[in-house]
C-alpha cells in the first residue's frame, strides 16, 4: 500500500480561487457530487474563521461568476458551514476525477488553505501512485506530491480519525 500527499493550484478550480483570495482561511470540504460537467454541489467547512473572513468568502462566492447559488447553512464558535452550487467547471477536470483515474482513494478530506488544494490518497500500486503525480501537473502547479509505503492498518486508521 502507498500514501500519496500532494497540493495543487488548481486553475479553474473557484473552491480553490476562493482559498487563493481568502489564503487565511483553512477550508476542509468533507464532500460534494459533480452534477454535470459544469456542475458541482459542494459543502465547505470554515475552520475557525473570524467573522471578517466568513464574511469575505460569502462576498466572493456571491460575487464569481462561476457561483449559482451559496449561503451560510451553520456558524457556530469553531466553524462556518458554507453550502455552494458552482456552474462552472476546472476546464482539465476535478482533482477527485484523476484520484479515481488512478484508482486511488481518499483518506481524510481535501483541504484548501493558502491557495493549495491538498489532498491524501491511498492507493494498492506504486505505478499508480506515480500515475496520479504524473497526471496532477495538468491541474495545475503542483507544490508538492509524496509517495510512502503504508500498511492498510495505518491507511485505514488515519482516514477514520
């Protein structure tokens, strides 16, 4: 088994234009579905966010073009909980689509922070390990990719904490 770390500037990506014009602000996004290819429903989690920095990512998601809807589903002390409706698409595609290329698969979730889409994947093969690093750079600029060999124990142990 094989742990792949990587970050990406995603271009064409707004969760990840969002995280290049509001770099202070960590956003986890447990999740979302690609409705269409210029289409995707996403939730994302602002992590401990003041209330200026909430308030500068609902100026720009209501602000882009590339936005359908979005709103504030939840703010609590820790947290903000943003729901958005993209009606653009990353002309070269989804990180999540050359993770599945690959046959990787998630452990954790994705996270934006500074402008740098990362992620950790598993995945069974070190030739799709590489697959996956030789792919990304179509994405965009990818800051780093790490490839370590990991037992399933320490994969499955880490995806669910």
């Amino acid at each position: 088994m094989y742990r792949v770390e990587f970050g990406v500037v995603h271009e064409g990506c707004v969760v990840n234009e969002l995280s290049r014009a509001v770099p202070t602000v960590r956003l986890v996004c447990p999740g979302g579905f690609i409705i269409s290819t210029e289409s995707a429903d996403e939730i994302l989690v602002l992590s401990h966010p003041t209330d200026a920095e909430v308030d500068d990512v609902l100026a720009f998601l209501s602000a882009s073009p590339s936005i359908a809807e979005s709103e504030l589903l939840e703010r609590t002390l820790d947290h903000a909980y943003v729901h958005l409706l993209s009606q653009t698409a990353p002309g070269a595609g989804y990180c999540s689509q050359v993770v599945e290329k690959n046959r990787c698969f998630r452990l954790g979730y994705e996270i934006q922070m500074d402008g740098v889409e990362q992620w950790q994947v598993g995945c069974a093969e070190r030739s799709q390990a590489e697959g996956l690093l030789r792919d990304l750079p179509a994405l965009g600029e990818l800051k780093y990719g790490r490839i370590t060999e990991a037992s399933w124990s320490d994969l499955v142990a880490f995806s669910s904490t």
